[in-house]
C-alpha cells in the first residue's frame, strides 16, 4: 500500500476515534458513570471484532501460536484502552471534544515520538530528529491556540 493512501486510512481511524468517543461521551454523561460507556464500548468492541474476523480473516491463529504470546500481551492494550478510554469521557464534558482530543493526541504524539526514539514496548526505533522535534514543537503550538480562548 502507498504512503497516501496508508495516511488516508490513518486519518480516517482518527475521525471514527473522536465520532466513538462523542457517542461514548454522551452514554458516559446519560449514565452518570464514564466506566460503563467504557464497558459499552469494550463489549460491543468485541462482537464487531469477532464479526470483522469471521468476514474478513482467512486464516486464524492456532491454540499453539496463541500459546507462545506471552500472557500479558493478551490484557495490558486492554487495560490501557480502557484507562484511555474512561479519561476521554471523563474530560470530554468538562473540557469539550476538541480540547480533549487535542490534547490527547499531544499526549500521543509525544509519547510515540520518545518511545520510538528508545524503541520502547519492542517497537521499531525511530530516532528524534530536527524535523520530527519542529514538528511537534508546531503540533504543541497548533494545541495551545485551539485551547486558548
């Protein structure tokens, strides 16, 4: 796939991200509990990923090759999705959508950036460049104007 088109899909998974978290957010504030939308948002997750399988997947993986992920691959993306996930419809009502988000995607952004650098989480390194140090200084900037008043 081009680099085009991957940032086109890329673009779009953040536009379904913020339209799930407005939708969560809202059942969060109808039901006064922000871990329940988080609950809601798991438990559909997984029928609509079981059903993407089903569709989509050709081969599934073995009972061995499940075996020899270790045990806590299996849970830790979870619990910080869900941790992730309560925190945007905890603050999305106090603070707005696109302040939280902004601000969750600095909080990406730089996190990613000093990951890659260190190559944490066994991900490729990616070393902190000029470029890549502008770049986030303009996105940190870019975030400033949109939550100033």
């Amino acid at each position: 796939m081009n680099q085009s088109l991957l940032s086109i899909i890329a673009f779009i998974g953040g536009v379904c991200l913020a339209i799930q978290a407005g939708f969560n957010t809202q059942l969060g504030v109808l039901v006064k509990k922000p871990i329940l939308a988080s609950i809601s948002t798991s438990i559909s997750g997984v029928l609509f990923a079981f059903v993407f399988v089903l569709l989509f997947s050709k081969d599934i993986p073995t009972i061995q090759t499940a075996k020899q992920v270790p045990w806590y691959l299996w849970f830790a993306g979870g619990l910080f999705s869900i941790i992730g996930i309560t925190l945007y419809y905890f603050t999305i009502p106090k603070l707005g959508i696109s302040k939280m988000i902004s601000m969750g995607l600095c909080g990406q952004l730089v996190f990613s950036v000093v990951a890659g650098h260190f190559g944490w989480l066994n991900l490729p390194f990616e070393p902190i460049t000029l470029k890549k140090m502008i770049g986030v200084s303009a996105m940190i900037l870019g975030i400033a104007f949109i939550n100033s008043n």
